[in-house]
C-alpha cells in the first residue's frame, strides 16, 4: 500500500505516517527460533532418523521484505556440528553470519547456540537457506521469501496468487553421512540418491510413494506465482508441468525479462520463479509436474529417476471443491533426454536483466583484474594404506585452478580478521593455470591434483572478471558454481576452450542476467563479472555437493575499504569457537 500524506492530516495521524514510512525506508527486525533436532520420517516405506530444523522437513519458510533484519537464533539440540548459509543473501559487511563451516564460522556444537544476524539488501525475489556442512543439507533446508517493499509492485502483472515455494530435493534411504563417510574413506563415488522430491515428497513414481505427493491446487482463468528452488544435492533438474506453460520472471531473488517454456533447467542453489497461468475453464483432468535430472555423466553413475506432483484444478461443480478426482485423466508433461545439452543451453541464453531504471542491471563495464580458473574432477594418489575405489585405483577428487581445497580446523574469517593466518591459509591462490592443456582435448597422463588452502586475495571494490572453464580430465560435465557474497552478471558463455582473443567480444555488457549461481557448461566455460564491494571471505563452489566434497572449492578474500562503511563489521559475541 503507497501511502500519500495530505496536508489536511491531523498531527498524531501525521507521525503515524511518518512512522509507517520510517518502517518502509529502514523495514523490521524478523525474528526466527531454529531448533535443530531429530525426526524420524517415513519415505518409500522406510523410516529414517533425519537431522531437522524444528522438527520440519522441509525446513520452515522465513518470510522478510527487502530492507529488513533477520534475526534467527540456531540452537542445536543435536550430536552432529551444525552450520546454517543463507543462499544467496549478499550479507553485506556481515560475513559472519554467512555460514559455511570453517569459512565464515566454526560448527554449532551440541547445546550451543549462535544467532544469525543480517539485513536484506538491494534484493526481492526466492532465495533458500541449507545447512552449510558435511551432507546435512540433504534435510536441513527451507525457503526464503523476500517480499518487495511495501507500496513496490512486481515488474510483472500481479499474480491472483502466490504458491508454495516447491523446493527440489534429493532423498537417500540409507544416511547420507554414512554414504558420504564411507566414499571419502574409499576414495570412490558416494552412492546415488533414490529418490527425488517436491517439499519432501518423492511422489507416484516410486515404489510405495503414491501418498507422498506434492499437490498444487489452482482456480482456472488465473495466474499464479510459483517459487521454484533446486535443493537437490547431486543433479540439475528440468521441470515441466503438462499441458502448461511456465512464464520465467525472476532467478536468484533478481527480475528478468520474462520468457515463457514448456520446460525449464534448474540447478542445485538456484532458485526460478515462473508464473503460471492455468487453463480458461475447468479442464476435467489433471496435470503431472515432472522434475528429472540433466546430466552427462555416464547412465548409471546418477540417479535418473523422476519426482512427479500433481496440479489440480478446483473443480467448480464439486460441493467438496478441493478432492482429487481419480476418475480424471491425467496428463504427463514431455521432458528432455537427460543429456540434452542443447536444451540447456538454449534455456540459459533466454536468461537477460530487466535492465530498467528502476532495476538496472550494474554491469562492470570495466574489468580491474581477470581470472582464468579451471574446474573439473581429477585425482589424487591413493595412500599406501588404503585400497581405493576411483578411477584406476586412485581417489576422486576436484579442484580449481588444480587446487583441491582442503578445509582448515578454524574458520578462514576469523583468521583473516585477525590476521593470525600463518598455518590456516595462504593467499596465494593461482589467478590461472599454472601448466596450461588442452581442457576440452584428451585428458593430460597426470590427473593428479593438488591440495591446499589458498585463496585469492582482491582489494576493496575490485573489478573482477572470471573464466570458468570445465575440463574432460574425468569426462566433461556442467557444474553449477555458486558465488557467496555477491551477484555476478554472467557475460558469456561457450563451448570448447575460451579463447580470449574473440570471446569477449560476444560479451554481454547491456543485460546479462545477474545470479548467484551458475552452470559451468560440459566442455564449455562461462564468464562472469562482479565488483567485490563486499569485505571479508567468500566461498565460491561447486554447488553438487559430491563435487564440493572432492574440493572443488575454493575463497575469496575481499580487503576492508579506507571507509568505517567499507570495513567487515567484528564477529559477534556469540561466533561458536573451534
Ligand atoms: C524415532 O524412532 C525411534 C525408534 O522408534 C525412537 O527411539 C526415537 O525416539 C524416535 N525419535 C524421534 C525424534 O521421535
Ligand atoms: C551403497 O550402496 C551399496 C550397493 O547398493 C550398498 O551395499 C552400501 O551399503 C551402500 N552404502 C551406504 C553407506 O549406504
Ligand atoms: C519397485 O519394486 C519392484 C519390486 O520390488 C522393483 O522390481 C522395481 O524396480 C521397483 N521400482 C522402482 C521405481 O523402484
Ligand atoms: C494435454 O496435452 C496433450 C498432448 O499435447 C493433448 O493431447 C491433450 O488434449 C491436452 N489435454 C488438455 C486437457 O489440455
Ligand atoms: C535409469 O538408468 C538405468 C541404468 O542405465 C536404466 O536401467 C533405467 O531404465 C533408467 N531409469 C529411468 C527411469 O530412466
Ligand atoms: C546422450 O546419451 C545417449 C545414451 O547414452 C547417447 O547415445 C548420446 O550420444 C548422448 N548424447 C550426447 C549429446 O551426449
Ligand atoms: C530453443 O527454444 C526455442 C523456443 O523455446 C525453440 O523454438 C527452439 O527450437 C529451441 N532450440 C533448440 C536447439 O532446442
Ligand atoms: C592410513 O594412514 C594414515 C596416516 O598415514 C591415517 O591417518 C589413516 O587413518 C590410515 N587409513 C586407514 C584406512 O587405515
Ligand atoms: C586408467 O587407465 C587406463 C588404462 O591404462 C587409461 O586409459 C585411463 O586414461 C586411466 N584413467 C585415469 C583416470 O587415469
Ligand atoms: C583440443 O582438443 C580438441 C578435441 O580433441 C580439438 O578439437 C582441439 O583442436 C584441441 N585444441 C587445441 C588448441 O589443441
Ligand atoms: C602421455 O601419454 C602419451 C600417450 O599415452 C605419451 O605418448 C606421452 O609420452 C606421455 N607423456 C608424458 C609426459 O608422460
Ligand atoms: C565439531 O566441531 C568441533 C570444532 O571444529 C570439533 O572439534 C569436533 O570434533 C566436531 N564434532 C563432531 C561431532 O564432528
Ligand atoms: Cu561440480
């Protein structure tokens, strides 16, 4: 609601207004209790004790407007460290509440408790929280809501309604923290999920599933705002809802320009938000929503299955209005074959800025420093006491630059913050390739990598240009990096090696789209440019969690500004210790 102030308003009413309107620039304080605790929950016919946040699976939904404060105070109730990040929330000056464990933060031990504390800045949209250490993501994870301010309306034609966020998940009937232990001592591929979700539900397409389906019900003649979040820890999903198109109106809590897709391509820590629009009249049928994976690695070697839900129409003629009529034919939407490479690529090249005055899309048009990194799996030696199940006897393992990071015992912040750095890192991080091959050619004799923990250093408001470029040591694959700290705007994009003669004249510089995460292409490489206004140390990962664990990993570590305003702001209090 947009408030105007007559000059007829009475006094009292006039600082009421005043007041409403110091809430609207400054916003509110949010506060959340989570509770991190077990919950057994029971999924294709197994019951499984799962780590949880107040016992909810999913997670539950934080709801805030743009320009408020979130407060959520974690306490874990539980015997594994904890570590919860806020996707995708710039968390300007504040580092500190970011979360990835031994980055940003030691682990949440047992019975402690440490609150988050962050502004909402700058960003509208879908965004997710999920835990930030080892494999407990797979169920410590929620929505975030981040509402325009009040009186702001979309971009785009109000919606009659918004749904529930559908979050994408990836089901295990064993522990992930078992699949996930067991692989790191082998050195092999952790096991495959069995199962995909939609807010938790693996739905008809699985053995003894059918009651554990996700349902949308929708009016016809209306449109509807979906939030779409990929979860999952291991596959970049399509999504299609049959019969059904789906209008793309916003990715990682920023505005595009609309595109309308019978399918679209979501990776894990993105998040989509589509408007649907739903049949004129009552349809007198019902509507699969498909989501299977995209991959090209080798069938087999990923869990291709399908999680299906159903959208339901409201039928008007029906006293009871809502129950599903079983007696309706229901439709199943087309999807992809799962290495469609082509699809993806032309999904994501749809993907442009609004690129308004009023959302502007803040391009470096300038570059200060440019990056070349490589990204890809690789191996590394398999310990004389050990018998390793990666290729050829090795272990797997994943790097950038062929840095495979390896996490320190305290939290690179704490150690840059106070300077104390000697034994944790060294900022040395290579800016490329230190022995330069043909990355889309025959893989080189030496797949080894190297394992350290580097970062790279970046004065404060750096222009910064990066090359990301998949490699075929291990066979080509797309890996979804995800930036913390910032947005970058993805320039370009190709397949093969980059060449830095001709490629950046193709870049985008007008209205490239600006995310959080993105997909390196299977053979390609992809460019993104981000100013580093954003003092402190910044993650930057693989967002398949397989990958993440191999090390594909790797920080930034932005300079304090001359400004008080440009300065990391101290650790909190309460900052659990190692
Ligand atoms: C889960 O189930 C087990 C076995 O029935 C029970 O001992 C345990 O208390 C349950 N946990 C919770 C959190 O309900
Ligand atoms: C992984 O899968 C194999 C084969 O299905 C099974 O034998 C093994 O127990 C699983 N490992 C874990 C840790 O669940
Ligand atoms: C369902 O169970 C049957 C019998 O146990 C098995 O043959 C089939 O492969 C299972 N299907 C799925 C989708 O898991
Ligand atoms: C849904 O799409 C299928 C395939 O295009 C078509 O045959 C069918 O008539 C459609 N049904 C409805 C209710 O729109
Ligand atoms: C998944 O892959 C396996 C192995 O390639 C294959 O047998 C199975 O049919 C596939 N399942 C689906 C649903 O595509
Ligand atoms: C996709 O997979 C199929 C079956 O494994 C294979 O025949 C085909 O060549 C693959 N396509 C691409 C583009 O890799
Ligand atoms: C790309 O998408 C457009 C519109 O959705 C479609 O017409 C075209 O055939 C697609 N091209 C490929 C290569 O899939
Ligand atoms: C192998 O030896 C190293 C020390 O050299 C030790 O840390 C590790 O636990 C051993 N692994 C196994 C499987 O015994
Ligand atoms: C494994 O060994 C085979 C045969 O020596 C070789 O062709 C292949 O490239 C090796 N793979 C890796 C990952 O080293
Ligand atoms: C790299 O390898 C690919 C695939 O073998 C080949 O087509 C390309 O010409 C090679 N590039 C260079 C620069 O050697
Ligand atoms: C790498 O392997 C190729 C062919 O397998 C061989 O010709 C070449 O000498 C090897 N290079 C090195 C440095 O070992
Ligand atoms: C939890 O984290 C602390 C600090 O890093 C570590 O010392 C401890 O071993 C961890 N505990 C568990 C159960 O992983
Ligand atoms: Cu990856």
């Amino acid at each position: 609601m947009a408030m105007t102030i007559s000059s007829g308003l009475h006094c009292s009413l006039l600082v009421a207004a005043l007041t409403l309107l110091v809430v609207q620039a400054h916003g509110i304080t949010r506060h959340y209790d989570f509770n991190i605790q077990m919950a057994n929950v029971t999924r294709l016919c197994a019951t499984k004790s799962i780590v949880t946040v107040n016992g909810q699976f999913p997670g539950p939904e934080l709801i805030a407007r743009e320009g408020d404060r979130v407060h959520v105070r974690v306490t874990n109730h539980v015997a594994h460290n904890m570590s919860i990040h806020w996707h995708g929330i710039r968390q300007m000056r504040t580092g500190w509440a970011d979360g990835p464990a031994y980055v940003t933060q030691c682990p949440i031990q047992k019975g402690q408790t440490y609150v988050y504390k962050f502004t909402i800045t700058a960003q509208r949209g879908t965004l997710w929280w999920h835990a930030h250490i080892s494999w407990f993501r797979s169920t410590v994870y929620g929505a975030i809501v981040i509402l325009p301010k009040l009186g702001v309306p979309y971009p785009f034609p109000a919606p009659h309604k918004e749904l529930t966020p559908v979050i994408f998940g990836e089901w295990w009937l064993s522990d992930t923290e078992a699949i996930v232990s067991t692989a790191l001592k082998v050195g092999g591929a952790p096991n495959i999920s069995d199962a995909f979700t939609i807010n938790g539900l693996p739905g008809p397409l699985y053995n003894c599933s059918a009651k554990d389906t996700f349902k949308l019900k929708v009016e016809p003649g209306k449109t509807y705002l979906l939030r779409l979040i990929n979860a999952a820890l291991n596959d970049e999903l399509f999504f299609s809802v049959a019969n059904h198109t789906l209008t793309v109106v916003e990715v990682d809590a920023v505005y595009v320009m609309p595109f309308t897709v019978r399918t679209l391509v979501i990776s894990p820590g993105q998040t989509t938000n589509v408007l649907l629009a739903t049949k004129p009249a009552y349809p007198r049928a019902n509507f699969y929503m498909f989501a299977r994976p995209y991959s090209t690695i080798r069938p087999g070697t990923f869990d291709n299955s399908t999680v299906a839900g159903i959208l339901e129409y409201h039928n008007p003629g029906s006293p009871s209005a809502s129950s599903f009529d079983k007696a309706l034919p229901i439709f199943k939407p087309m999807l992809p074959y799962f290495n469609d490479t082509n699809f993806v690529t032309n999904f994501t090249t749809k993907l442009r800025s609004l690129a308004t005055k009023q959302y502007p899309a803040a391009v470096p048009q300038s570059v200060d420093r440019r990056f070349f990194f490589t990204i890809g799996l690789g191996t590394l030696p398999c310990p004389k006491n050990m018998t390793c199940q990666g290729p050829n006897g090795t272990q797997f393992a994943a790097a950038v630059n062929n840095v495979s990071l390896v996490l320190p015992s305290m939290a690179l912040l704490q150690s840059h913050f106070t300077g104390l750095t000697s034994g944790v890192y060294a900022a040395n991080f290579p800016a490329m390739p230190l022995s330069p091959f043909n990355y889309t050619g025959t893989p080189p004799n030496n797949t080894h990598v190297a394992t350290g923990t580097k970062l790279l250093a970046l004065s404060f408001n750096t222009s910064v240009e990066l090359v990301m470029q998949d490699t075929s040591i291990l066979g080509i694959e797309s890996h979804p990096l995800h930036l913390h700290g910032f947005n970058f705007f993805v320039v370009g994009q190709g397949f093969g090696n980059y060449d830095a003669v001709n490629d950046p004249d193709k870049f985008n510089l007008v209205d490239p789209v600006e995310r959080n995460t993105v997909g390196v292409p299977a053979g390609g490489w992809v460019a993104i440019r981000f100013l580093a206004d954003n003092p402190g140390v910044w993650f930057m990962h693989c967002h398949l969690e397989v990958h993440t664990t191999w090390g594909l990993r790797m920080a930034w570590q932005v300079q304090d500004g001359s400004k008080p305003s440009q300065k990391l702001l101290p650790p909190p209090s309460d900052m659990p210790k190692c």
